[in-house]
C-alpha cells in the first residue's frame, strides 16, 4: 500500500463495529473504490462531517484492491443548499446511488466525476428538477456506454423519421419495421435526449411535461437494466416528488 492524496464525493458510508466506518466514494483518480476509515465514529479531528453522503472532499489514504485505509480527510462542501431541502436531498442521494450501482470499481471516469459534480452544484443552487435528473441519467449512460440508440434503430439502423421509436425490454429502441409492438417513444422524446448529451450545461435544454416522461420511462428501463440491484433511493425520489404536487 501506498499513501495518495485523492479528491472524491461520498456515495455511502456503514458503520463497522464499535468505531470504525466503511466509506465508498467516488475518486476522480481511480473512480469508486470502498475505504475503511478506523475509529471515524469518535474521531472528530481526522473526519468530522466529511464522510457523510455527497460531501466533496480532499482525502489522504493507503490505495489498494478492494479496500484502502482511510488516513484523514478534508471538507471542500457539503453542499448546504441540498441539505437543507428534502427534495433536493432526495436527488443527490438517487444519484449517488447510481453512480455506486452502474460504475466499476477502480476505473477512473473523469468525465462522469464531472458531470457529477455540475448535477450536485445544480441542486444545491435550488434549481434542480425532473428535467436535470433525467439530464443526468443520459449523460451518465452515455458516458458509461449504456445509452440506448437515440439516432436510429438499433437492429437495421434506420431513421425514426417522424413516428419515434418503439421501445423493447431493456430499453432497446428499435424502428417499427423491425417490430410491431412496444412502448413508444415519440421524435420529440428523442431530440430532446439528445439535446441534453450535446448542451453539457443543466438548465440548457427545455422540454415539455408529455415528452420528458415518455424520456423518463426509457431512461427507467435503460438504468434498472443495467443496475446491480434495487434502488433503494429511488422509492425516497419518488416520495418527495408526490409531497412536492401535492
């Protein structure tokens, strides 16, 4: 093992035993990796709040496979302006998780690193919404190598030309001469889509309520498909965004 000093967000933390904690974060160096930070539950000194979910943070610690030991870490922000409003909370947990589901370990994504950071700052600013969430979800995919066939069929490659797309399981995306049924997902769906993979700013892309829910199905599918596992954020998500219509 060797000592690296490393910038990373906070996905998620779990205590161990009486004291210790084991942290997985997101590095911009080597991506996700777990880390176990010892006596982190009583140390104010060497961690303080900087373990908590989405704080970004500047860390020292001995990298190995499979889990290195956190020495001690530094707040750059906590990302007050999130933490202070649940729906915003719910958002950047979501993400977090999404990050820790779908990326591999030990391989650096500085482009995803990114884009995570611009989709937190966004939340913390008060302006996040459905639309920058499901901006996130397609620039994450695309950027993983999960994003669905946007251009054209993903069977003979043609054009949607004006009628859209059919949606298969998994969220395949195929044109309507290569299948006769499934969900569709009209043009606008799509050029918004890909509106939002060629602005690379939030806030940029506008869309309306019917197109950025049948884009929000395929992105469902697209990311559960590809998930380890259940989101268990997702039902939190969910829940603030009923409290907020209602």
């Amino acid at each position: 093992m060797h000592l690296e000093k490393l910038q990373a967000f906070v996905l998620s933390n779990s205590d161990y035993g009486e004291s210790d904690r084991i942290v997985s974060l997101f590095t911009l160096e080597h991506g996700r990796l777990k880390g176990f930070a010892r006596g982190a539950r009583n140390s104010r000194k060497r961690f303080g709040p900087a373990l908590e979910p989405f704080a970004r943070i500047d860390l020292q610690l001995n990298y190995k496979d499979g889990l290195s030991s956190l020495r001690n870490a530094d707040v750059i922000t906590l990302y007050s302006g999130i933490r202070g409003a649940l729906g915003a909370i719910a958002h950047g947990l979501y993400a977090c998780e999404i990050i820790e589901c779908l990326t591999p370990e030990g391989q650096p994504l500085p482009r995803l690193y990114r884009l995570f950071a611009a989709y937190l700052e966004r939340l913390d600013s008060g302006d996040g919404n459905d639309i920058d969430r499901r901006m996130f979800e397609i620039n994450l995919l695309n950027i993983l190598g999960y994003r669905p066939s946007l251009e054209g069929c993903s069977r003979c490659g043609n054009d949607f030309g004006t009628t859209g797309a059919l949606m298969q399981l998994g969220g395949e995306l195929v044109c309507r001469y290569c299948a006769s049924t499934g969900r569709n997902l009209p043009k606008a769906s799509l050029q918004w889509l890909s509106s939002c993979l060629v602005t690379g700013r939030f806030g940029q892309a506008s869309c309306d309520e019917g197109s950025l829910q049948a884009a929000g199905v395929l992105l469902d599918e697209s990311l559960s498909t590809h998930s380890v596992r259940k989101l268990k954020s997702l039902d939190f998500l969910q829940m603030t965004s009923g409290m907020a219509e209602s």
